[in-house]
C-alpha cells in the first residue's frame, strides 16, 4: 500500500487525486494533505482520509482550525513550511506536488532529498529549479513523475526507448478560450472569459496561463528539464481537442503518441500507480466518436507569452524565474481587473529588461530572485 501525501489537496489536481485514491482505496493511504486557506473542504477531506499530519499555509486559517484538527489526534503544520512538513514529518513514501506557483519548490526539494517516489504537478517549480533541481534529483537518485498531462504523455512515450534518439519533442496545447480570437478583441477580453477554457476544468492561474499560452510556455520550459532535450527539439503544435496528449518523434520518423481522454484523472492516477497500471474510474476514449483530430502552428503575434518563454529558455540563467515570477504578478493583476489582457506578455518584457540570462541559479539563490523580480514588477503595476 502506497503512503500519500497530498500537497495541495484542496486545488483542481489535488481534489482530482484525491478521487484516483477514492476509487482504489486498497492502494493507497493519505499519510499527508495540505492546503493553503480552503480550510472548510480540508476539514471534510481529513474525516474521509484520516491523515497523520496536515499542512496549512495560510497563518490565519491555520490559527483557526488547529485546535480542531490536534483534539483529533493530528499533527498540524502552519504556515509557509507546513507543506514541506508534511513531506518531512509524514511516514509518507509517495508525494504529488500539486500547489500551485512558486510555492510548489520548496516541497519539490524536501520531497527529492529525502527520496519519495515524487509525482509533480507544479510545472512553475520545475521551471524556476531548473538545473539546480536536475542536479538535486541526480544526487538523490530520484526521477521525477510528471502529472502535467503534456509532460505524463511523453513520459509514456519514452518507456522502453531509453538511449534511441529523438528528433521532436511534440508538446500539444489545446490553444485556450481565444484560440479564434482577433488580436483586437483579444486585448479586450475579460478574465471571467478568460477562465471559460473550452477543454479543461483547472485553477484560476493556469486558466489564464492556457489563454495568453504562457501555459504552454512553461511547459516547454518543464519538457527541457524533465526529459533533458535541447529547445530545438521541442515543438508546440496546436491541437484543439485535446485527446493527443503530446508526441515523441524518433529518429527514423516514427511518432509515439499517448491518447486518452481530457482528463486530469489518468495522468495523476498513472503516476501514482507507477510502475503499475491499474485500472482507472474514467470511461475509455470512444475512438468512433471523438471526432476528428486536427493539428496547427501556434501564433505567437497573437499570444506573445509562448516566444517570451521562448526567450527565456535560450537565455537560462535568472530569465525563467523572471518569466514566471512576472507572469504570476500579472496574472493576479488581471485576475483583479487591474490591467488588460495583453499587459501581462508587457510586464514580462520588461522584467527582462532587468533580470536576464547569467549563471543557472544555484537552490538558495532562488527564491532572493523571485521575490526581486516579483517586488520590481509589482512595483510598476502600482
Ligand atoms: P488550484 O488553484 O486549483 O489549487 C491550488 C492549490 O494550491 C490549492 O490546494 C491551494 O490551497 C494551494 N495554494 C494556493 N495558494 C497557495 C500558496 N500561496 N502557497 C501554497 N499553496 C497554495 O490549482 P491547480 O490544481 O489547477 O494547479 C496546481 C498546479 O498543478 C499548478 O502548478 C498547475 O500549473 C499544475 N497543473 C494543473 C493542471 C490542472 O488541470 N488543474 C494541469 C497540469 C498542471 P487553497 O485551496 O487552500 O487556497
Ligand atoms: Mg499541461
């Protein structure tokens, strides 16, 4: 039986995994579950799952159920930290990172360092750790298993390939709300239509990120770190439906391809069952209904936010974190209508303006520049 800990339990990939465990409860046990101030859908998560430890970010919410949660004979963790503590406290074997932003590094490299099969969701990460998490994982001997749908689907295509040369990297994007849209009527959207995603029910941040492609952005930015391919190799290609999860290219022409639904729940399951496959809640694909399945170029002039990670990952160095740090900032802003649309590609630009390329960023220096980066680009919003 597999020992979870769930690291943000209460988001979309959080309560999805907690559904995969559900269904299989012979499986698995929830040693851990964290969130960051959902405390009302916590409380009913530790009644069903009865974990030994949890984890709450968020000071005030923390303070107001903890003593709740300890006269029930659970070990209760506060504030930023309390999402690595439940990886360190926890008998935990297994962990899914699936907080979201930045917040998602810190119990990556407890989870890595202490040598738990680590299922990781949080692409940011992944994106801001660069090297320096590669390195981690080498040290500790520990792969990575990827939950991001793009990310689980290559995984699966490289099994049993191991040393054959790969000529693309082809990474899917269903290419969001706005996909039709006019450039015009693109800088007008809202972000209430900005959160409509046509194929997937995901969290606010990466809702917008999938309208302006600065998902898929940090995307190929987590491809190059998790499968070690130079960005050249990598292609986004346009593929509305969703079904093609994403694509290897060998070198004598053949693409793999792993299909499915689209649905979160086969690629967090797939992880967390791994090596085995087990049988899963989702109702198969239905091949004679799916309808038809049609691929295209991504258009950058219309979603700057692709060519702008782009950037990023030729330059390396700080410009990743600048690209999700400033990312991340504008995205709230326009959460709060406090700017348009395509003010976040803007902000982005011009953080690059200060933080650009240098040295991989060794793990202690990272989180000083992201605050830097976050700080100057909420700074010219206000
Ligand atoms: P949600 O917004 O639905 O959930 C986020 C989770 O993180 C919640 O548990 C939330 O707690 C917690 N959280 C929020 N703010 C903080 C903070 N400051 N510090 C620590 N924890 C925090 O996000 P998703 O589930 O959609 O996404 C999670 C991650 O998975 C992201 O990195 C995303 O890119 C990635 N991902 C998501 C996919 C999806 O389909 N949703 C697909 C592929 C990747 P609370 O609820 O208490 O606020
Ligand atoms: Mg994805």
């Amino acid at each position: 039986m597999k020992k979870i800990a769930v690291i943000g339990c209460t988001g979309s990939i959080g309560t999805q995994a907690l559904d995969v465990i559900r269904h299989r409860r012979s499986d698995f046990r929830v040693a851990a579950l964290s969130c960051h101030k959902n405390t009302d859908l916590l409380l009913k998560q530790v009644e069903e799952f009865t974990p030994q430890v949890v984890g709450i970010s968020d000071e005030a919410a923390y303070k107001a159920v903890k003593d709740e949660l300890i006269a029930k004979g659970i070990r209760v963790l506060g504030g930023q930290e309390a999402h690595s503590g439940c990886i360190e406290t926890s008998d935990c074997d297994t962990t899914l990172i699936s907080v979201v932003g930045f917040s998602g590094l810190s119990p990556l490299v407890s989870s890595i360092r202490l040598k738990k099969q680590t299922c990781v969701a949080n692409k940011e990460s992944i994106v801001c750790g660069g090297s320096a998490i590669v390195e981690l994982c080498k040290q500790h001997g520990v792969e990575l298993l990827p939950v991001d749908s793009e990310h689980n689907a290559i995984y699966q295509c490289l099994m049993g390939n191991e040393g054959q040369q790969i000529r693309k990297i082809h990474l899917t994007c269903s290419g969001g709300p706005f996909l039709h849209w006019a450039k015009e009527d693109i800088a007008k959207a809202t972000w209430q239509q900005a959160l409509k995603h046509p194929k997937w029910n995901m969290g606010r941040k990466i809702s917008i990120d999938s309208a302006t492609l600065a998902n898929k952005g940090l995307e190929v930015l987590e491809a190059k770190w998790l499968f070690h391919v130079p960005l050249e190799k990598i292609n986004v290609v346009v593929h509305p439906q969703s079904i093609v999860h994403s694509m290897v290219e060998y070198a004598d022409g053949s693409i793999l391809s792993q299909m499915g639904p689209t649905d979160m729940r086969i690629a967090i399951q797939f992880a967390l069952t791994y090596p085995k496959r087990e049988s899963c809640i989702m109702p198969p694909l239905d091949l004679f209904t799916m309808g038809e399945l049609t691929f295209l170029p991504p258009d950058v002039t219309r979603f700057p936010c692709l060519a702008l990670a782009m950037e990023a990952a030729k330059a390396g160095g700080i410009t990743p974190i600048a690209f999700n740090a400033a990312n991340d900032v504008a995205v709230e802003a326009y959460l709060k209508g406090a700017i348009p649309f395509y003010d976040i590609p803007k902000l982005i630009e011009s953080a690059y303006q200060r933080f650009h390329g240098g040295e991989e960023p060794v793990l202690s220096d990272i989180p000083r520049m992201d605050a830097a980066v976050r700080e100057y680009i909420s700074k010219s919003i206000s």
